[in-house]
C-alpha cells in the first residue's frame, strides 16, 4: 500500500484526523508552544505539534511515519494492546532515510497524579495523527509533539528529526539506546528499530 493509498479512502477524504483545530479536554492542556492541535478521528488521540524550521523531504518523513506505523500494527497483529514495555520505551523508529521518530512515555502526571504510558494503540494513532499533519498536510518539517489521550491525560511525547539517530549525524544529544533491534527495511538495507 503506498503512502496515499493509506492517507485518502474511496471518496477522497482524508481519513484518520480531524481536520479542524481541536481544543481537547480542559482538564488535561499541553505545555506552551504546540500550536498544532489533530484529534484521530476513531481514537481518543489528540496530537499536540510544534514545527521547527527544518524542512524532511515529504516522501521520506511520509515513509517513515508509515514504517513505524506497520511495525507496531505488526505487533499489534500477535499481542494485545498494552503499555509498552520498558525495554521498548522510548521507541524510536530509524531506517536511515533522512529522518527518525522518537517517542517515550510521558512524566507527567496524569489521571489519579501518577504519569501515564504510551499502548500499541495509542502508538499506533499517533503515527496516524503525525502522518496527517506532517505529509498530508504539508508540514514536512522537524516537529516536536505532545500525545494526549482524552481520558488519561498526557501519555507520551517525542519528535521527528532529520538524520539518523543511530549513525551520529543528528543534531540530537541522545545516544543509541539499549535494546535496539536491528531489522531490515523495505528495500532490503539494513536499519535498526530500537524498542
């Protein structure tokens, strides 16, 4: 399935988000400076979105998304959904195209004051909610993003860069976590998924 395939059902309407600026619950707001707001539509997945002014090439930052999206789908497919195991958070997502994802669970407290985790499915609506802001709706750039689960509170937040995460030419301080898993990409070079 290519990249529009995925974004646009049979009447041409996007599918996934919401295209209107969406507000989210009173009782659980985003830090300051995420001026884009996309509710999943089906989830309860808000995206809170900041862009920085480094542009990521469309088609690179729309396959990445999407590689990310598959591989948790994949795991989807044989376990339920559940928080993310400590080994696989933050997850980071890095096939050496030019750009990487990186998303943890949150610290913040959350509902009943305890922080809250990131799941498969909220995972996987987040990469449905970046994919819409970030190739279908154009902002092809680095961003850093809050998630928000409308009855949880604030679940997780990451960023997309450009580079790569593993081969030291980011931008980034982070260093290559533990428990990386080496994986090949679609095109049959060799990438890492680190969980």
């Amino acid at each position: 399935m290519s990249i529009s395939d995925r974004s646009a059902n049979a009447s041409g309407r996007v599918s996934g988000v919401s295209l209107l600026e969406s507000r989210g619950p009173a009782k659980a707001q985003p830090s300051p400076g995420y001026p884009i707001v996309r509710h999943v539509l089906g989830t309860r997945t808000i995206i809170y979105a900041h862009v920085r002014q480094i542009p990521i090439d469309p088609a690179v930052i729309g396959a990445t998304i999407r590689q990310a999206q598959d591989t948790v789908e994949g795991i989807m497919k044989t376990e339920r959904d559940r928080w993310l195991p400590p080994a696989w958070d933050p997850y980071i997502a890095d096939w050496h195209w030019g750009a990487y994802i990186f998303v943890e669970s949150s610290e913040k407290p959350g509902r009943g004051g305890r922080p809250q985790h990131l799941t498969f499915g909220i995972l996987n609506s987040t990469f449905e909610g970046l994919f819409q802001i970030a190739y279908v709706l154009g902002y092809s750039q680095e961003l850093d993003f809050e998630v928000l689960d409308s009855d949880w509170g604030i679940v997780g937040a990451g960023y997309i860069m450009a580079g790569s995460f593993h081969d030291g030419s980011v931008r980034g301080q982070k260093q290559r976590p533990a428990g990386s898993i080496p994986t090949s990409s679609r095109d049959g070079s060799d990438a890492t998924t680190a969980f």
